[in-house]
C-alpha cells in the first residue's frame, strides 16, 4: 500500500508539472531546450573525458605511429561533437510547445553544424595521411601535400554546398545546377589554385624539385633549400636563414637551377684562374732544369719533356740556320702546369673520375689565367671549400719558386711606395749634384 501511495504521489507531482508547463509555454520551451542541452552535454563529456581518453591510451601502447598521428590530428575529437547535435536533432521534437519556425530553423541548424564537424574531421584526416605519408623515404621524391590541399578545398567546397542547402532546406543539386552559369566566376577567383595545381602535378610527376634540394632562382633572389612544396607555394630557405615564399606556377614561368645532380654525382666542381704576370713568363735555366728535376712531382715530367726537345730539335731544327732562339725549351709557365696537373692527381680529395683539366685561357689585361677546372669528391659545402681552399693557398704560394709571379692590379699601398722611391731618388739625386 505505501508502494502504491508513493507511485500515485509521483504521478499526481509529474501532472501537475504537465499543468505548470501548459500554463507557461514559454517555461516550458526553455525547461525542455534545458534538459536537451544538458543531456546533449552529458554525451559530449562521457565521449571527450572516457572514449577519447581510452583511445589515446590505446594508441599509445600500440607499436604503429598511424593512431598517434590521427589522434594528434584531432581527428576523433571533431568527430565526438557529431553525437550530442545528432541527439540534439533528433531530440527537438520532445521540446513542448517550441514554434514550428523555430523547431526547423534548430534542427536544420544541428544538421548543418554536424555536417561541418564532419568536414572538419576528415580534413584533419588528409592532413594526417599527409603527415604520415611524409615519414617514409618515398615522400621525398613524391610530396602529396598539394593533391591532400586540393581534396581539403574540394572538400569545403562540396560541404559548404550541403551546409547551405540544409539551412535553407533546399536540394544541393539546386547550387550545383547554377555552378555552370558561375564557371567563369569560379575559374577567375581560383585561377592560382588552378595553375598551381597542374604546375605542381608537373613538378613532382617530372621529378624537377623534391623537398631538401638546393634551387637557385634569380628572378625571386632565391637561393637555397627547399623546405616545403605546397598546392599554392614553394617555401625556400635562402642560405642567409631567410625564407623566399614562391608560388608554385612559377617554376614553369621561369627557369630555375636544381643542384640535386651535383649532390648525387658525389662530385663538386672547381673553377677557378689564377692569373699570372706575363712578364714573368721565360724559359728555364740549365740550373732551374737540374733544380726542379729533384722535385718528386716533376722528376717524371722533365725527363720525358727534356727527351722529347730533344728530339724535336734534333730532327726539325738545324740551329746553324734558324739559331739557338728558335729552338723548343722548357718554361717556367709550362713546368709550373705540370706541378699543378701532378699536385692534383695526387690529392685525395680529388675527384679522379670526372673531368680534370688545367688549361690556359685567353691572356688579357689581368695576365694569363691558369684555370683549374676540377672536382672534388666531396659535396658538402663546408668540406668542399676547405678542399678548395687549401689546394689554391699552396698554388699561390708555390708559383714564386718557379719564377713566376701572380698578377695584381696595383693598390693605394703601391702608388704610395712608388711615389716615395720616386722622391728618394730625386733627392739623392739633387744631393749629388750639390757634392760635385
């Protein structure tokens, strides 16, 4: 009996709020859209705080990084929204007495939001297949983050199209069918998007410029690494640490250097002249002979260049008639490319294998220029001009011992040393005429 007297208590408290509500309609919309959000809420907190929190644990423990990297991406996150406006949409029509325009403009609302939440998600998708895409080797020579920016637009795209379509209750095919008349409209405002997209198919399809290589490229005073290839820009960190934003459509506008080729061949080129006084220039002595054929990286070459002089000038100079002066000599300008050809077949940081030529070129007003033109067997910036460095300070330092002497256009010091020789002499000069 007690048992049925409580139950007849409740039902009589349950009417009478039933009564309440009908008599204040507008208490009641608002204690009903109360209890909608709060059970809403309840959802939200029990997905976020114990389903969220299990899957992190989960993937934590597991030995793939795939699970990590979509939650970082926040993907189920977005996606625990969907639920409590679900309930909500579905929910609305429990509320008593909630105006008709006001219970479809909520539910297309908490549909349109779902579906938003649900464009979210799957872009933070993309841009985690992106990033675990990036991890292994492949990404290197083949980057997708243009193809996963061009499916985040397209996917905004076709759900701002639903999003509308819902909020104004009407079909989506009602946007897509004007879409025709709106194509040129569509075409100017995403006209970069457009050629960025087919130069960018084109850059990675063809292999011209991967993430890491070093690109030059005047035009935008570019000169450096490459750090990102996007759908819209290429990112380029110039050597200063700056960073050149290009747009991608511009690499098939203009032209621009990749130096991938030189980092894979394992060579790197030298190209340098050094220039020497022409007036220095002259044949060798009877002693300087003698002197440079102790040196062990001439004693072959002036042996084998001394016996074939003399066999030239045995069999095509007579010198009773041409004279002594016509006669082949060794030089000094000659001995001194050989000591180069023969100091950097020996060098270890040589490349022997690639092209290795010493030549002269054409003698100006600066001299005569003794080009070293080849490359050493490192490609590392650093390590290449210590290399460099070092095999031109003992070059430059050596062409004394030959006679020679490396030519350098005249200084302020100079003029100054000359002017003042110039007035020594004068006055010893006067002072001499004095004394006689």
């Amino acid at each position: 009996m007690a048992l049925l007297d409580v139950s007849a208590g409740w039902l009589y408290s349950l009417r009478g709020v039933e009564e309440w509500l009908r008599q204040f309609p507008v208490a009641a919309v608002i204690v009903g859209c109360t209890v909608l959000l709060l059970a809403a809420w309840v959802v939200w907190f029990v997905i976020r705080r114990i389903i969220l929190t299990a899957l992190r644990r989960m993937a934590d423990r597991t030995a793939t990084f795939w699970d990590e990297v979509i939650m970082d991406q926040k993907v189920f996150e977005y996606l625990a929204w969907a639920p409590p406006l679900l309930m909500i949409h579905q929910g609305l029509p429990a509320i008593p007495h909630l105006p008709a325009a006001l219970f479809h403009f909520l539910q297309r609302l908490a549909l349109a939001t779902v579906i938003l939440v649900i464009i979210r998600a799957l872009s933070a998708l993309l841009t985690g297949i992106n990033v675990i895409y990036n991890r292994y080797p492949i990404a290197r020579n083949r980057p997708i983050k243009g193809y996963v920016q061009v499916g985040q637009i397209l996917l905004y795209l076709i759900g701002g199209i639903f999003i509308i379509a819902t909020l104004i209750n009407q079909s989506p095919w009602y946007f897509v069918s004007g879409i025709g008349a709106m194509m040129a409209i569509i075409l100017l405002v995403f006209r970069d998007t457009l050629l960025s997209l087919v130069a960018g198919i084109q850059l990675v399809s063809n292999d011209l410029i991967r993430v890491g290589d070093w690109v030059e490229m005047p035009e935008f005073s570019a000169d450096g690494d490459v750090v990102d290839i996007a759908l819209h820009t290429v990112r380029i960190q110039n050597w200063d640490r700056t960073i050149t934003v290009i747009p991608t459509h511009k690499f098939l506008e203009h032209s621009f250097k990749n130096w991938r080729g030189m980092t894979e061949s394992g060579g790197r080129r030298i190209k340098r002249a050094i220039h020497i006084d022409v007036a220095t220039i002259r044949f060798l002595t009877d002693d300087e002979i003698e002197h440079f054929s102790r040196f062990a990286l001439l004693k072959a070459y002036m042996t084998e260049k001394q016996r074939e002089i003399e066999t030239h000038n045995q069999q095509h100079i007579d010198p009773d008639v041409i004279g002594v002066g016509a006669m082949r000599r060794l030089t000094n300008i000659g001995t001194f490319r050989a000591y180069i050809v023969n100091y950097l077949r020996r060098h270890p940081r040589v490349h022997q294998e690639m092209t290795f030529l010493i030549r002269h070129l054409e003698p100006g007003a600066e001299g005569l220029p003794i080009e070293v033109y080849v490359f050493v067997n490192d490609t590392n910036w650093v390590n290449y001009e210590a290399v460099q460095s070092d095999i031109f300070d003992h070059l430059l330092a050596v062409v004394p011992e030959f006679g020679l002497r490396v030519y350098q256009r005249p200084s302020g010091y100079d003029l100054t040393q000359a002017l003042s020789s110039g007035s020594h002499n004068r006055t010893l000069y006067s002072h001499q005429q004095q004394m006689r």
